[in-house]
C-alpha cells in the first residue's frame, strides 16, 4: 500500500482484461477503515500489505459505497481474514 497521506494509503490494481484500475484506500487510526474491498483479484493483491499495516491489530470497519463487483467484489476474502470487521454501505 502507498502512503499518500498522513494516515491514509492507497491501494491500486489496474485489471487488464476490462481495461479498469481498482482502488482501496486504508486508513490506519484508532479504528481502523478499509474503504472498498475492492474485486476479488485486488483484494487478494492487498491483503498482504493491510495486514503488515495493521500487525496484530485488528480491521474495524469496511465503507463501501455502492455495490459494484468492483468495491465489494473481494469482501468475502476480507471477512475471511477479518471476521469480526463491521461493514458500512
């Protein structure tokens, strides 16, 4: 994930095969927040890197703003790591 503010960091996948980049963005505070989960292929790709940001803490909240495969595609892999995490849509 890319620092791209303070607290905030960004994760990009551009998906050849429809010609789209999906973006998650993190923000890592008292309660962290994963905005989008993101397709399933990007969120395999981010995983790795919201973990070693939050290290043994855990996930509190995914907002995902509309239900496109493209922000809530990846969420099951999410809840799979995350089981505990509340959602906001």
């Amino acid at each position: 994930m890319l620092k791209i503010y303070d607290d905030l960091y960004q994760h990009s996948l551009y998906r050849e095969e429809v010609n789209v980049s999906d973006h998650q963005y993190f923000l890592d505070c008292s309660q962290p927040t994963l905005i989008h989960a993101g397709s399933h292929d990007a969120a395999l790709d981010m995983l790795p890197g919201l973990e070693k940001l939050l290290g043994k803490r855990e996930l509190s909240y995914v907002f995902i703003s509309h239900l496109g495969a493209d922000e809530c595609g990846g969420l099951g892999l999410i809840l799979e790591k995350y089981p505990r995490v509340r959602i906001i849509c």
